[in-house]
C-alpha cells in the first residue's frame, strides 16, 4: 500500500471482504491505520473498478482481451517510433509500482523495450534529488538514511510535511503520533518551512525560511561544526571520504552570511555540549537565531530534508560535469551570493 508498512487486520466472508482495520498485534505499526488502508473495502467492491483492459473507440469505451490491448498499444506505437525515434515517447511510473510485485518484477523489462531516454515517476516528481545524492554517498539511489524517530530527542525538519504525508519514505506508521511522543519524552522538534504546514503548527518552533534557499542553511550548519570543531567521524571514519572537500564548500557559508539569504536577521552558531538539543530563531529583529541543534550524551539528532532541499541547480554549462571542489565551491558561491 505504502511505505509505512502498516499491519492489516482484514475480516473476510468468502471473497468479501467486511471489515478492515489496523492489526493491534503488529510490532511496528501496534494497530493504527491511515484512511487509504481503512478505503481498501471500498475499493475493492467499488463498481467502478477496472477489471479488464478498456479500449476506445471514438467517443466511448470498449473491454477488451489483454491480447487486444496489447495490439492495440502496438498499433498506435510503431508508426511513431518509426517516424520519429524511440525518444519520441515518454514513461512515467507511478508510485503503485513499488508496491506491486508485477510492476516491481517487469517495469524494467518494458522500460528497455520501449528504449526511450524519457523515463519519469513519482520519485522524479518529489525526490530525486534525495535519491540522487544517496546513490552518490553510499553507492545506491534506494540506501537512504532514514531517522530513527524512536530514539531521537531532536528532530529538525526541512520542508517535510509528514503530518500530511505519514513520514514516507521513513516507514514509521503513525508518524503524528510518534512526533508526539518524541515531545512528551522531553524532545524537540522544529520546522523550517516558508509554507506554515500541519506539521509546522504542531512543532515547537516554525522557522519561515526564504524558498530556494534551504542549502544555503544546512551549509551554514555544516561551517559551524567545522568552525567549532565539533566534526568527529569515530568508527565511521575509514568509511568516509571527501570530509576535507565539505569542509572546504563550507568555509564561505558563515552564519553572518547565511543569514540575509535565508531571510533572517542574524544567525548565531549554536552547537555546544548542552544536555539536550535546542534550536531557536528570533523573534525580533536583531536578535540571534540559533543556527544548529546541540547535543551531547545519549541526546540523538536527526534531521529530515525534503526532497529537492539540497540540490544546486547547474550555475553554468561548464560546471555540469564537473565535481572538482573548486567547481562546487563556485556553484555554491553562486546560490550563496558571496
């Protein structure tokens, strides 16, 4: 159904399903259920429901064979593709595809067939650039770090929305309610969103940011680790590499300069080794914004970036295929205005 994995408790007589509700017994979930999975009666008895391909001709519809379908698919494609090229058709996967095991198992398959380079889907629409750095980081576009909410005393979250969305591709069910829970533990979340969403009403603070301008803040964070000499790798340290390149893009992203393109006063670096994270902006002209979560100890911080957050547009055509410290600084310098 979705990301959120949510166990299903579903009552059958015969084929027909009568009840659907949450599986309480579910180590993941513990019973609750959006209104997609509580919908899926309905969908299923639905008399609308497509059970068969359709075809049309003219101005109405026709059910057909799957054979007659597919011949008809190949009726209206060849002479395209013989005309103009294989580019001249264009494929968009739709989000079911992952959670259906034909769409999973063969979207490939006709991906290849139809060997046009326009390939779009869900994830191009909302978070390629999520995927794209993922794949760049760690090897493949899927292996996406995830918060561990459940252990997490701070949360900041940039231009996420998972009061609406159930958190997504974070896979935890009830998402609202584990944000609750990270607060009546004593945690903390913010939201730095120009748009004042569901979630941003219901955080500890909502920080109005100027659009386009979210890389421009999370480098600003990244200055003052290095500023403050708070960046330790520890065990992960022979795992990493290029930390000495970030730290060279970051060396112009002060908090002085940061601030006005974020649309802010002033920003105050504030990573220490306080008890338990914090992060503020101000509320008057003038006064500090805290820039950063601080944490020590046992305190975890994690952090949620929404999908198009930290991608540099191109600043120019020779600085497409470069990735050489000094092109990225260059394109950073660009966004940043210094």
């Amino acid at each position: 159904m979705c990301e959120a994995t949510c166990g299903l408790e579903l009552h059958l007589e015969g084929k027909d399903i009568t009840l659907v509700r949450g599986d309480r017994d579910d180590v993941f979930s513990h019973g609750f259920l959006c209104p997609k999975g509580t919908a899926l009666k309905q969908l299923e008895s639905d008399p609308d429901r497509l059970r068969r391909p359709q075809v049309r001709r003219g101005d109405s519809w026709h059910e057909v064979s799957w054979d007659d379908a597919f011949a008809e698919v190949e009726r209206g494609l060849t002479p395209i593709f013989e005309r103009y090229g294989r580019d001249a058709g264009a494929m968009y996967m739709g989000n079911p595809n992952v959670h259906n095991l034909a769409g999973t198992l063969y979207s490939r398959v006709l991906i290849q067939a139809v060997g046009s380079k326009n390939l779009y889907s869900a994830g191009t629409v909302d978070q390629m650039p999520k995927q794209v750095s993922a794949g760049l980081m760690f090897g493949m576009a899927l292996s996406m770090p995830i918060p561990d909410i459940d252990r997490t005393d701070y949360l900041l979250i940039l231009g996420a929305n998972p009061f609406a969305s159930n958190g997504s591709l974070m896979t935890a069910p009830d998402y609202p309610g584990r944000l609750r829970a990270l607060r009546a533990r004593g945690g903390k979340f913010v939201v730095v969103d120009p748009r004042r969403s569901k979630t941003a009403e219901e955080a500890d603070e909502h920080l109005f940011i100027r659009p386009g301008t979210d890389a421009q803040f999370l480098f600003g964070v990244v200055h003052t680790l290095f500023e403050e000499e708070l960046v330790s790798l520890g065990t992960v340290a022979d795992h990493v590499a290029g930390v000495e390149g970030v730290e060279l893009l970051a060396g112009e992203f002060s908090p002085e300069a940061v601030a006005p393109v974020c649309g802010w006063p002033t920003l105050s670096p504030a990573i220490s080794t306080a008890p338990a994270a914090r992060c503020s902006r101000s509320p008057r002209p003038g006064a500090p914004t805290r820039l950063a979560p601080r944490a020590s100890g046992a305190a975890r911080v994690s952090v949620v970036i929404a999908a198009g957050c930290a991608a540099f547009p191109r600043c120019s055509a020779s600085c497409r295929s470069c990735a050489s410290p000094r092109r990225l600084r260059h394109r950073a310098r660009v966004r940043c205005g210094a």
